[in-house]
C-alpha cells in the first residue's frame, strides 16, 4: 500500500515524549513538509528546535472568525500537500476539539489527496485521572468554552474546555453564573501534562479573575441546576412533602389558574411596547418570578402524569416543538408566508386538518374570560378572510353598535345584547390595533384603582370624608390625581414599588 501523501498527527496532551511513536516517524520522515496548527503548545515547540516547520498561527491574525481560520489551514495544508508530501500536527488528539481536522480531511478529499491519520492521546485522559472521574459513570459532557450551548444544561458533570483568553473565561464565567451560586465549587486545569500544570479548586466568583491560557479547561459538578433541577426537586417533593403527596391533577387545577392569572397580571404591567423600549427592571423581576411559578404547574403535572406511565416533562417539551416545525412550514419547509396574517392562516388551517375540525368555531374553550374568547373567534374567523383589512370599518361598526345600545335603553333584553355587541366591537378594534384587548382592561383596572385611591387619600388629608364631597368635587381631585400620577410614573410601576415595600 503507498505511503498517504498527507499524515494527520496528533502531538498528545504535554510535551514530545507523550507523542504516540507513529507520530513521532512521520514527524522525523525528512521527505515531509511539517505543518502544526499552533506553535502554543509544549510539543510544537520541541519539533521546531529540531527542524524546520510552518506553523498557522497567523491565519488567527488575519482571519474574521474561526470558521475563516479553519477554512484558511485546510487551504494551506492542501496546497502543500500537493507539491510534497506533508504531516499536519495539531495538539492532543487529532479526533477530539480539531474542528480544522475536518476541514483537512475534506479539502484533501476533494484533491484527491490520500491521507492518514494518527490520532494521539487526548488531554482528556489526564483530565479524567486528575479529576479521579469515570467520564461514563457519571455521564460527563464536555462543552466547547468558545461555543456554549444555550440554554446551558449542567444537569451532569461538565468539562468546559478551550476556555483560552480572558473573553472566553468571562462569557463562561457569566454562563454560569446564570444558574449557579457564586460560592459553588469550580475546578481549574492548566496546562495538563507540563511539570508546572495547576489543579485548582476555585469559587465560581473568583474563577473570572484567573489567567487562563490555551490549555485552560474548567469542571464543575453541581447540584442539578436549571430546568433539569426544577424536575428533580419536584419529584423528590412529591416522594418527601406531605402536601405535594397529597395532589392530584384536579387538586392543583386551582393554583394552574391562579399563577395563570398573576402571569397575567405581571405581564400586563410592563410598558406596552416591551420588550422593546426602556427595560423596566422591577417589573421584569416580577415577570421572572410569575413566571417561575407557573412552569412549576407545568412540571408538577407532568411529574404526575409520569407516575401514571403515561408521559414526562420531555415529551410535553418534544411534542410541542414538533408542533412548532409542523405549523411553521414557511420556516421548517418550503411554504412561502410574507407577513404575520399569512403565518396565522397557514396555521389554522394546518390545525383544522390535524384536529379534524368540521367548523373554525370548533374547539374554541367554553372556559376562557369573554374578551380572550371573543379575540380568539374573530382570529378563527380573520383566517378564512372573514375580516376588515383596515381600521376604519372596525371603528364605524363601533359606532354603529354604540348607536344600537342607545336605541336599546328602557328595554333590559335589548340592552343585555347590544352592550355585548358593543364589546365584541371594542375587542375587534383591538384586534386591529394589535392590542390585547384583556391586557388593555386590566391596565384601565389598575389605572382607575390607583387614581380612587389617591383621590380618597387626598380627601382624607384635606379633613373631608369622600361621602361628603360634591361629584364636582371629587371630579376634581380625580382630575388631580390623574395630573400627578401622570407626572409621577406609570401605574406599573407604582405597583411594582408597592410590591417591593
């Protein structure tokens, strides 16, 4: 069998003499153009004292990203490989974290070059004997510091590794923090194999200001954290807590509705346009929390339906996301949609063909408050082209509405029907408006409440009882109370305060 033209070497984790011998032949073979990714690394720089070698550490300068830089070493070591026969040395394994390997391997393909590959030993293996840890026993992953998954999962033990400049360790640093305590454990590795490695254990909160280098790798082994941890501490509550083993699903379908509505609520307090605009901090804070306990119904009808071997947590998650790319074909496929109302009809009618729906009126819920329901079938009908394309009309049906509730008074029939005309309307003008016509009541709600209150209060300072005041009166310290609360803030934020005292 002829010699590869290319042999792809790995120089192992430390210096030479942790460099497999068959990569050490190639090395030494004096017919072959030595190529090696970096010169940042023990063994790289033993081979250059003893013979000439090109390294690619200044496509890192001239590159806009690493995709480039990877792109750039394949064409390099292809071209050389081409005229003469050539070894390509990369640190560690040839298998593990080269992303340029690839990019080798495939560019010399396609030039018809023939190649080998030698991978070396990984710095893994020292990782995993100085750490005392069995990778397939605990069910390790190993992350990418320069290319973090997000959302984070830290559900198992994990290695972060390539976390090679003061950037890299801060995003890393910041990813975890996101989930993990400041005081949790964090184990250092540097230069792994050297007679001056480091195996240190740091808090979280002081491994930001460590000076990481191009063999600087992190472990952390926590708790289960994070939606994983969310799972795992319900479970145990429903073993451990007498009154998490008490539910059932009706049980908790109170507090579904309940923490339902304080979403709601929460959510109907941010600026209109968020998030867009200025943040509102205070009102997010609260947003995260509502929010946390309505997951927490989620998963803790999940944890039930799971007793009942029926489906988990993952499943809920997996059948809705399939969901997703089957009503979103103008994403997923090669559907054409331009605008939102094409997305909305395209979904509708994907959900009539699933649901076997004889009607768009079908499967609408009895349940839902009246203004929800009544946005909930126009949409229904909106998709069909049952509806105005400008807001025009939608206002002069208001108006024509309005007129029929007038006609209507004396006659209490009459007046039931034409006032729900008449809010069916409002809700159909913020339909067009793209306003969320509860949201928009419960904001009037909260305004209307905030200003009586400052209205009592401001009869109370004056020494009057609010009974005993003229409407004209009260009228005008409501007009007051509107001019100072308009000054002084948002309702929103008034509340979040509140809340916070």
């Amino acid at each position: 069998m002829p010699e590869p033209r290319l042999v792809v070497v790995g120089l192992g984790p430390a210096g030479i003499d942790a460099t497999p011998p068959a990569a050490l032949a190639a090395l030494d073979d004096p017919d072959r153009t030595i190529v090696v990714r970096t010169a940042s690394h023990p063994a790289a720089a033993e081979i250059a004292s003893s013979r000439a070698v090109t390294f690619c550490d200044d496509l890192y300068d001239d590159a806009p990203d690493l995709d480039a830089v990877y792109g750039a070493i394949a064409e390099r070591v292809v071209g050389i490989a081409a005229t003469a026969p050539a070894v390509y040395a990369v640190p560690g394994s040839a298998h593990v974290g080269e992303r340029s390997v690839a990019e080798v391997r495939a560019a010399a393909a396609a030039a018809g070059i023939t190649f080998d590959v030698i991978a070396g030993g990984s710095f893994l293996d020292l990782v995993w004997d100085r750490l005392g840890l069995d990778p397939l026993g605990r069910g390790v992953q190993v992350l990418d510091g320069r290319d973090l998954p997000d959302p984070l999962p830290l559900h198992v033990p994990t290695l972060i590794t390539q976390v090679d400049g003061p950037l890299v360790l801060s995003d890393v640093a910041g990813g975890l923090s996101k989930v993990l305590a400041g005081t949790t454990p964090v184990v250092v590795l540097e230069r792994l194999g050297d007679a001056d490695e480091v195996v240190e254990t740091v808090e979280l909160r002081e491994a930001a200001r460590c000076r990481p280098g191009p063999r600087t790798t992190l472990f952390v082994d926590p708790d289960p954290v994070g939606w994983h941890g969310l799972v795992v501490t319900n479970r145990r509550l429903r073993r451990e807590c007498p009154w998490d083993r008490e539910q059932t699903h009706h049980t908790l379908v109170s507090h579904l509705v309940e923490e339902a509505y304080e979403t709601v609520e929460a959510l109907s307090r941010l600026p209109a346009d968020a998030p867009r605009g200025e943040i509102d901090h205070a009102g997010y804070a609260l947003v995260e929390e509502e929010l946390g306990d309505l997951l927490l119904q989620v998963v803790f009808h999940a944890t039930l339906a799971r007793e009942a071997g029926l489906f988990d947590v993952e499943e809920i998650a997996e059948q809705i996301r399939r969901k997703l790319v089957r009503r979103h074909p103008h994403v997923f496929g090669e559907v054409e949609a331009e605008d939102a109302a094409t997305v909305r009809a395209n979904w509708e009618e994907l959900k009539r063909h699933e649901k076997g729906r004889d009607s768009l009126m079908d499967d609408i819920p009895a349940a839902l408050p009246a203004t929800s329901k009544a946005d909930k079938l126009q949409r229904r009908a909106a998709s069909a082209g049952f509806d105005w394309a400008t807001l025009e009309p939608v206002l002069a049906k208001l108006d024509e509405e309005l007129a029929e509730l007038r006609a209507a008074t004396g006659d209490e029939a009459a007046a039931l029907d034409e006032l729900g005309d008449v809010l069916f309307a409002v809700v159909n003008v913020a339909r067009h408006l793209g306003v969320d016509a509860e949201l928009a009541l419960r904001r009037a709600n909260d305004r209307f409440e905030e200003r009586f209150r400052h209205l009592e209060a401001a009869a109370t300072a004056a020494g009057n009882r609010l009974e005993d005041l003229s409407l004209d009166e009260m009228d005008a310290l409501w007009e007051a109370a509107k001019t100072e609360l308009n000054a002084g803030g948002s309702v929103a934020g008034a509340e979040a305060s509140r809340r916070a005292e």
